[in-house]
C-alpha cells in the first residue's frame, strides 16, 4: 500500500504539500517543565513513593504518575490522549520510553491506587510546599478553604444532588493558599456532604503541619459561611491562628445592629448620595459557642433604581483577629480569589475529569490532578518574571510549551529543530534560570 507523501494544489501550480516531516511535535517545550521537575527532585520523590514492584514489566508506577503528569501539564486531561501520543518524539525522549503507555494501561494503573496511594501522594504534595518554602520561608500564609461542584454521570459512587449548585457531582472541599495559589490539601467528598461538615478534621493535619514545620508563622484562614462552625473556631485559635469567617445572617445578628442601620437609613434620606457603607462590630455568642467572639458587621445602602431589586445587603463575619473594622472586611472580601484558583484547576488540570464508577478511584485521580497544578505553578513562581506570572495556564502553554518540533539525530544525539525562535530563545532562557533556582533549592 503506497502512502500519500504530496499533494499538488490545482489552483497554485507552485504550490504543493509534503506530508514526509519526519517525526514531529507540538509539545517541544514541555522539555521545560520536565527540565524543573527533574531539578527539584519530582522523580526521585515519586519513585520513593511509587516505586514499588509492578506487575507490568515495560511501565513501573513512577513511570505511569510520570506521563499522567506531563500529560495534564500540557493539556491532556483523559486517558484517551495517551493513544495520540503514543508515538510523540519529545514524551517518548522525556520519559525513556519507545511508545508511551496506553489508554488501559493508564486507566488500570488508576484502578489500582490505593487508600495509601492518596496519603502518599499528599505527602508528595507537602514536599513540593516545603522546597517551595525553603527558597523563601513563609511569614504569612493565608488559607483560603472552600468548596466546590465536580459532575457525576451515571451511577458512580459517591455521585449525589448538590444543593447549592443544583447539580448531581462530587462536593470536594480544597485549601489554597491564597497569597500564592498552591494548592494546600484537597479531598473528594460525597455529593451530599454539607461544605462545612467535618471542615476541623480536614484542616487540622494542614494546621499541625504548619505548626510542626513553620512556627511562629503568621496564618490566616478565611471561609464563608458554610464554615462557620464552632468546632473550627476552637481548632484554629488553639493553634494561635487567625481567622475570618462570615455569618449566616440571623434575627439575632440584625437586631444587634439595628441602631446603625436606622441611622444609615436616615442619613440616605437627608442626602443625595446614592451609595452608603458604615461599619460596625460588637460581641456575640450562639448558643453552640464556647464563648463570646468579635463580630464585624458592614451595612450598605443602595439608593440606585436598577439595584432595587436587591435588598440592602448587611454582612457578618466573626474573627479573632486585631484589625480595624475595614481591614477585617477586605480581609474577607479576597478571599474571592480562591475562585480563579479552583477555575484553573477544573479548566486547565482536569479536576473535573472523575470517569471512574469507584470514588477511591476518583480521589486518585485528582490528587494526581493536583500534583500537576502545584507543579506548574511552583514553575510560574519560581521561573518566569512577574508579568509572565500574571498568565494562566492556558496562555503559559501556547507561548512556552506548544512549540512544533522536527527530529534529527546525529550519533547519539536527539535534536529538537524547531523555526519558533522568539520562543525558542526565552525556553532557554527561563531553563537556566530555571536550573540557577533549582540548584540553590537542593543546596538547603
């Protein structure tokens, strides 16, 4: 069978395509990546957690976390692209393979994860946080905990109706930390957990972690109201920890600031403005509290014709912390970044990518999910230049990652020609800054 190698265009007699390339890629520039996690020692931590004996004699565990990595570094969120990259010049050459690992290779390696396989890869993630805290030690961490909707189809275990999304999916609960973006710790609950049920027992190993390895560190834990628990407020200031939280608005919490609000309402009648804002705090205890705690309440007051249909918005947040009344609620009110964090991890890292019927199986794969997140944006800090951390994910790859490439190979060289100089010249350049980094890293 003769395969088809040109095509003459009709309409441009000089025109023709040549389908003889040679062996060629679009990811040339994951050599960058694969460049930082080698400098940080990724591999040889992954091999000491996954480097046990494996039925399969081709591909050991290290191996297939490897390519499961590099793929959801590049974009490649199912197990399905393996089969598109089987023969990828520039996977095969990173990962010392003649063929990548199928798509039922990948999947029955998932399968075969274990309950020790997720602490395994938790511990893993803690020694990604710990080199990136070597390089600067922490004097404020920010914990940001929220939750959020990943979809079920089908009946798989776990899959339940979430009421806040109005949705069927898994309800997992995540910490970031919200002055850098890594991803603290993450697990897959059931779709019918409340977001703030047993919120202390999945803070507290990060809180002792904290404690243990950092102390004297200043940390701060923001949540919304479905955190607002007293068994939360009790863990966190055992540790000395900070915290701001907001209220579910209750009889209670409106009567205590009534006064200020009828003087606000006063004030809006006498005045043109059309936007009023007072803040206010005084002590409050629930009934399931320990004791009184500090409650910052701020009162808005729109006078605008296209915002009547909002009534006018009071917002409680309860904290330990010693800052004006205006800090304690901007404080709060960044937290909302955490949302960009979540949107590049489920757009970007296929957190949302949970196809197995097994939710063990599923707790697997979106650790594995959020090793590759952590990877690339320890890379975006460590690596690149302010303006270029600014970029998400998405932008990063198709300027420094999706790179055509051609092979050659002279003797027992492999090189990668590729024509995308601008490119090219700042891969390198970020290599060895890259390199001057990662040496001053395994040298602490």
């Amino acid at each position: 069978m003769n395969s088809l190698s040109n095509i003459n265009i009709k309409c441009k007699s000089n025109f023709s395509i040549n389908f003889s390339g040679g062996d060629m890629t679009s990811d040339a520039g994951l050599a960058l990546l694969n460049e930082f996690m080698g400098a940080i020692g990724f591999s040889r931590m992954a091999k000491d957690a996954f480097g046990q004996s494996c039925s399969l004699k081709t591909y050991d565990n290290a191996d297939l976390l490897a390519q499961k990595i590099l793929m959801l570094l590049c974009g490649y969120g199912t197990d399905d692209e393996a089969d598109h990259l089987a023969h990828d010049p520039m996977f095969r050459l990173l990962l010392g393979k003649k063929r990548l690992a199928s798509q039922p290779t990948l999947s029955r390696f998932v399968r075969r994860l274990d309950e020790s396989s997720v602490h395994h890869m938790e511990k893993l993630n803690w020694n990604l946080l710990r080199l990136a805290y070597q390089r600067k030690p922490p004097e404020n961490i920010v914990l940001d905990v929220d939750t959020t909707l990943l979809p079920t189809y089908g009946k798989q275990e776990g899959g339940a109706y979430v009421y806040h999304y109005d949705a069927v999916g898994f309800h997992p609960i995540a910490v970031f930390d919200g002055l850098t973006g890594d991803l603290v710790r993450v697990e897959l609950r059931k779709g019918n957990h409340y977001c703030g049920k047993d919120a202390d027992m999945f803070l507290k190993p990060v809180l002792e972690a904290y404690d243990r390895d950092y102390p004297g560190t200043n940390v701060l834990m923001r949540g919304d109201s479905g955190f607002a628990t007293p068994k939360l407020y009790d863990l966190v200031e055992s540790y000395g920890y900070q915290y701001v939280i907001r209220l579910k608005q209750n009889q209670r919490l409106v009567d205590a600031v009534k006064d200020v609000c009828d003087e606000v309402t006063a004030e809006a009648a006498k005045s043109d403005k059309t936007y009023f804002v007072r803040y206010c705090e005084f002590k409050y205890q629930a009934a399931s509290w320990s004791r009184e705690r500090r409650v910052v309440c701020r009162i808005e007051l729109h006078k605008r014709e296209e915002q009547s249909l909002f009534p006018d918005s009071l917002m409680f947040i309860v904290t330990n912390l010693d800052a004006p009344m205006q800090e304690v609620v901007a404080a709060y009110c960044k937290r909302g970044t955490m949302e960009n964090f979540f949107k590049e991890a489920k757009n970007e890292f296929a957190f949302t990518h949970m196809s197995s019927r097994s939710m063990l199986t599923n707790s697997n794969r979106l650790w594995i999910a959020a090793l590759a997140y952590n990877i690339f944006n320890l890379f975006r800090r460590f690596c690149l230049n302010k303006k270029w951390q600014s970029y998400r994910a998405h932008e990063l790859r198709l300027r420094l990652m999706k790179i055509a490439g051609r092979v050659t190979r002279h003797a027992n060289k492999t090189i990668f020609v590729t024509r995308h100089a601008n490119k090219t010249i700042f891969v390198l350049r970020c290599m060895l800054v890259l390199l001057f980094i990662a040496s001053r890293l395994v040298s602490r």
